[in-house]
C-alpha cells in the first residue's frame, strides 16, 4: 500500500491536516509540539489500528514491531 494522500480532521495536534505525498523519501519536519509524532501515530491507527501495549495481543505487537 503507498499513501499518496493524507486528510486528518482531528488527530492529536493535528486539525485540518491535509498533503500529498510524492513517490519516493518523504520527510516531515517542524518544531517540538507540531504534531509529527500524532501524524506517525495517525498512519499506524490507519494500517494496524489502535490497540497498543498490554491490551493488544502479542501476534498484534509483533506484527507492529
């Protein structure tokens, strides 16, 4: 699967996110506090969902890890 588009209403820090992505290495960068880790953890809620640590399944966290 490649993302070539992001749209997030309400993430985190992130409002009325919206970028393409274009092929090949693409890098988001900006202050502390800008929302990269909410975006990071926005894609993984997308590809694996939500379940994390202790309440997720051990299968769950490997194939996250």
């Amino acid at each position: 699967m490649k993302l070539t588009h992001i749209q997030i209403d309400g993430f985190g820090r992130l409002h009325n996110f919206e970028t393409n992505i274009a092929p090949g290495l693409h890098v988001f960068y900006g202050r502390n506090e800008a929302g990269k880790s909410h975006l990071q953890q926005a894609i993984l809620a997308l590809l694996y969902g939500f379940y994390e640590g202790i309440r997720a399944r051990n299968q769950e966290n490997d194939l996250r890890e």
